[in-house]
C-alpha cells in the first residue's frame, strides 16, 4: 500500500501537538498492516465527503482518506469533527 499524503493533510498535521502527532503516527502503522482494524473505528462517510473514509486517531480527532486505484491511499485531511462540516 502507498500512502500519499495531501498538501491539506500536511498542514494540518504540523499544527498538531507533539502528543496528537505521536498518536497519528501509531494509528498509521496500525493502518498499513490492516486498514479494517477494530482499534481504528473506520466508516465510510457520507454527503459531501461519500467518496471518502475516516478513522479515528483519538476521542476527538480523525483522519480522512480515500481509497485510490492500484492499492494507494490518499490521506486527506486530519482533525476533528469539524471536519465534517
């Protein structure tokens, strides 16, 4: 699996704190051994964002994904649930 990370996604994880990072980090390992792990509560979304997945890194916070052509995976955006707005 390639991951591919936004210009979006980029940004907004460097405003996360060292603490918010270190647990991004840890839910991507997990996601690149097994995308449909329990721990990572992935759902398909729906409305403006039906093409796209999440998962949660915490209580609070998600990253938005999109499954791609020939096993890439576009990392979207990280945050919380306002992301959905």
């Amino acid at each position: 699996m390639q991951i591919i990370y936004t210009t979006e996604f980029s940004r907004r994880f460097k405003k996360f704190s060292k603490e918010a990072k270190l647990q991004a980090v840890e839910k991507e390992k997990i996601f690149r051994k097994n995308p449909h792990d329990s721990k990572l509560k992935l759902n398909k979304l729906s409305g403006k964002l039906k093409d796209c997945w999440a998962f949660s890194i915490s209580y609070s916070d998600r990253i938005i994904i999109e499954f791609g052509d020939n096993d890439i995976v576009y990392f979207q955006t990280i945050g919380d649930h306002d992301l959905y707005k």
